[in-house]
C-alpha cells in the first residue's frame, strides 16, 4: 500500500496513511495513549516537563491541541508538527 496523502497549494491532507503508520491530528481521546508516553519515566527524560499525572497529561494534550489550531491559524494551513 502507498502513502494516502494528496497535497493541495502545499497544505498536507491528513491523515497520511502507510501500512504501518497513520499521521492525524491530536485529539482529545488521545489522552490515554499519550499518557503511557508521559508517565514513563525513561522517556520523559527527554521531555521538558518530566513525568506527568493524568491531569498533567490531561492539559499537555490540551495545550498541543492548542497550539497546533492557533498555529494552523496563524500559517493559514494545516500544521505537520512541531
């Protein structure tokens, strides 16, 4: 299977889908899976923030949310990441 993703005036179309890989937005429900990142120590090291609770996690997953509309705002497109 190849890549999913059409571009239009240089804005991705998400999601970007592989056959072993799906690139979408954060949302909301994502809370509980991002969380297992979060709360793990040995990857947290690397995270500014270090390990968080659910709540912490709750408003990291927020803030991404966030920041990636006011971004996509701000640029007039969708964000890849950041």
């Amino acid at each position: 299977m190849g890549i999913n993703a059409a571009s239009s005036a240089g804005r991705a179309c998400l999601p970007i889908r592989t056959e072993r890989l799906t690139i979408r937005p954060l949302e909301p429900g994502d809370v509980e899976a991002m969380h297992s990142v979060y709360s793990d120590p040995e990857v947290t090291r690397f995270i500014p923030g270090g390990v968080r609770d659910l709540d912490g996690t709750r408003q990291r997953v927020a803030d991404l949310i966030a920041i990636r509309t006011a971004m996509g705002e701000q640029m007039g497109r969708d964000v890849i990441g950041f």
